[in-house]
C-alpha cells in the first residue's frame, strides 16, 4: 500500500537542515506539532512510526504534516 506523503516543493528540499529546524522551532507554535516536524523532516521517521510514539493513526500524522508544511512554505521564504 502507498504511503500519502505532504508535499514539499522543491525550494524547501533545498534547504539545509538548520533553516527546517529554525523554521520548526520559530514559527510552529504547537509543540506537539514542532516535534512531529523534527520527527519526519529532519530525523526521517515514518508516519506510521511517529503516530505509534505519539498514540496517533499515520493518517492523523499526514494531515497534521499537511498543516505543518503549510506553515514552513510560508516562512521558509523568509529565509531565502
């Protein structure tokens, strides 16, 4: 079965990982959320393995990432 990924254009997948992670920590306001984003982005975990940690489906973790990465699109600019 296919895993549903959050898309990320490819601006984003240039960045380094201390932009990702300055952006994670300035500007997602939800801790939970902070740490799902380190979790997929930075340190590579499955959907599914992060929902299995934090007590989620891997769905409610893929549409928890579509918000998130909404919020990253928008400040990653800022760091361009």
């Amino acid at each position: 079965m296919a895993t549903a990924r959050p898309q990320v254009n490819d601006d984003l997948l240039a960045l380094p990982n201390t932009d990702w992670e300055y952006i994670i920590d300035n500007y997602i306001k939800n801790e939970e959320n902070r740490i799902i984003a380190k979790m997929y982005y930075l340190d590579g975990i499955p959907q599914a393995d992060i929902g299995a940690e934090l007590g989620y489906s891997r769905s409610t973790i893929r549409d928890r990432l579509k918000g998130i990465i909404k919020t990253i699109e928008k400040y990653a600019k800022r760091q361009s």
